[in-house]
C-alpha cells in the first residue's frame, strides 16, 4: 500500500456525550416527577404557552412595522457594586430607582402589548 492508500486513524471517541445524556435523563426525570405538579403546570403554562403567544404578538407587531419586544426587562436601579465584565451600569452615575408607580405604569403598557414575561434586574447594593 502507498502513501496515499492509507486508511485514516480512528480516534476513539470517549462516551462523554452519553454520560451527559444520561445526566440530561436524570435531571428530566426528577424535574417531571419530583416537582410539585401545581408548580410544574403553572411553568409550562408562563414560561410556556404565554412565552410563545408573548413572541408570535412580537412578529405580527413588527410585520406592521411596530417594535416592541416579546419580553421586557426592567433594571429598578442603576448601581452595583461588582464590576462585571460587559456589564452596562455607570459605576460613576448617580444612584437611581425605578419609582413603584412607574414601574406599575410599564408593565400595564407591556402587558396590553401582549408581553406576559418579565425579568426584574437590578444591582448589588
């Protein structure tokens, strides 16, 4: 056999992608039958069924041209005290918190949009 004839080596493929498959199983398993069933529910039906209703408004809103994203995220202060990287806080800003009745005010105004998830973020204080 020439040079070229050479079958090429085989690696030996270790079985981390089944061991993670199995770990995947295990976390499923105890997920669906571990967690209360009220709970459970109450996820696949917010995180779920309203999310995917939340991004389908989002596309016929932006099909006439409207922007308004499928989820909102609301920051209720604009300082933290750790520096992380990418992070998009001023650290030298003036402290700021979102007012009770302005945050009310904009999830009203989401939630009439059509958004039913939101994330509440906010700084180490």
């Amino acid at each position: 056999m020439g040079q070229g004839d050479r079958k090429p080596k085989r690696c030996f493929k270790f079985e981390h992608s089944t061991i993670s498959s199995q770990m995947y199983l295990r976390l499923a398993s105890r997920f669906l039958f571990e967690t209360d069933k009220r709970l459970l529910a109450k996820a696949v039906w917010t995180l779920g069924v309203k999310g995917l209703l939340s991004v389908h408004k989002h596309k016929r809103r932006l099909k006439r041209g409207e922007f308004f994203p499928p989820f909102l995220y609301m920051s209720v202060i604009n300082s933290c005290n750790l520096r992380c990287q990418g992070c998009w806080v001023d650290v030298s800003a003036k402290q700021h918190k979102i007012e009770l009745d302005a945050a009310n005010e904009t999830i009203r105004q989401a939630k009439a949009m059509g958004n039913s998830f939101f994330g509440i973020l906010g700084g180490e204080t």
